[in-house]
C-alpha cells in the first residue's frame, strides 16, 4: 500500500466518522444523561460493531449481506425500529430534571448496559455495509499481503471513529450543566427523542442502491 492510497482511504474515512450520525448522537445523549465514561462505553460498543461490519466486508462476506434483500432488510429494519423506540421513549419521559452522575457509583451492569446499546446501534445500519463493501475494493490490493492491509484499514478507522464518538461523548458530558437545570431534562428529551425518530425514518429509507 502506497502513501497515496491511504491518505486518500484516510481521508474518506474521516468524513464517515465526522459525520453526525445515530450512533453519535447516542453517545452525546449518553453523555450528557449519564456522564462520559457511560458515553465512553457506548462509544466502544458502536465501534466493536462497525469494526464488525468491516471485517466482514473485508473478508467478502459483506458483499453477500448488501446483496441479500432479506438480510439487509432485516438489519436495516431492526436498526430503524430500536432507534425509534429510544426516540419514543425519550419524548414520552415524564422527566423533569437530571441529577448528576457519580462515575464511582455507577455500576459495572449499567455500563455494560450502554455498552450494548452502542453495539445494536452501530450493528443495524445498513449504512456502514454498503460503505465499506464499496469502499474496500477501490483500495485493496490483490497482489500484497492481504493481512497487512486489513490492519492498515482497521487501524486508521478505529482510531478515527474512537476518537470522533469519544469527542460526541465529552461535548455531551460538558453540556451537562445546562441539562442538570430545572425543567431542562423534558426540553432535552424532546430534542433527542425527535432526533433518534429522524433517524430511524432516515435509516428506514435506506435501499441496496
């Protein structure tokens, strides 16, 4: 692999994990409501799954799940429908107010908690099957060791995406204040609840192309 091609690979990947998306927002939300490290393990669950999802592609198997009309439906569907439970379930919260979290007295439960939320968030988006089975052909090399690239590509797209989803959890942790107000946690409920529904709308109207 050249310098070219991985700046190049680097570049793309950096515009996926920018990007605000379901399971940035995810993290945010858990940042804010429940503090950064409760962020932070959503953060690693999401990134165990996409690096999944990646592998897979990598390996081939992802072209066969972009292909398949019924698995790809059932994974964009699944994904839809948890992210509109959650949007539901924050807009029908009778919350009023947070009280701060302390990081000692949260559970090892909890965290795993979060941890599988992050993890069925970034498992159902379809999104990230049909990015990086078009992705990974433009930039693989048949002639090279294929071992070597792959660690190559999973190692600048773990970096890039821990990094982003860790950032979404900290902005949101450092918001907290402004939630923690009196009267604040319905507004923000509202707020998130709306976004993690458009998200689920957006995600549902996504096609094989």
């Amino acid at each position: 692999m050249t310098l070219e091609i991985w700046m190049v690979y680097a570049l793309a990947v950096l515009v996926l994990t920018a990007s605000p998306g379901p399971s940035s927002l995810l993290c945010m939300t858990k940042g804010v409501t429940s503090g950064w490290k409760a962020g932070a393990y959503t953060a690693l669950g999401s990134l165990t799954a996409i690096t999944a999802i990646m592998t897979l592609s990598f390996t081939g198997l992802g072209m066969v799940i972009a292909s398949s009309e019924l698995v790809f439906n059932i994974v964009k569907w699944t994904g839809a429908a948890y992210l509109v439970y959650l949007g539901v379930k924050a807009l029908t919260s009778s919350q009023d107010s947070y009280e701060p979290v302390k990081m000692c007295g949260d559970s090892q439960t909890r965290f795993t908690q979060h941890y599988v939320s992050g993890f069925i968030v970034g498992a159902s988006n379809p999104k990230a099957i049909l990015f990086f089975t078009a992705l990974f052909p433009q930039f693989i090399n048949p002639s090279a060791g294929m071992l070597t690239q792959y660690l190559v590509f999973a190692a600048t797209f773990v970096t890039l995406e821990l990094s982003w989803l860790l950032t979404y959890a900290y902005l949101g942790s450092k918001s907290s204040s402004w939630v923690f107000g009196s009267g604040k946690a319905r507004l923000f409920n509202r707020i998130t609840g709306g976004g993690f529904i458009g998200a689920g709308a957006l995600l549902a109207s996504v096609n094989r192309g």
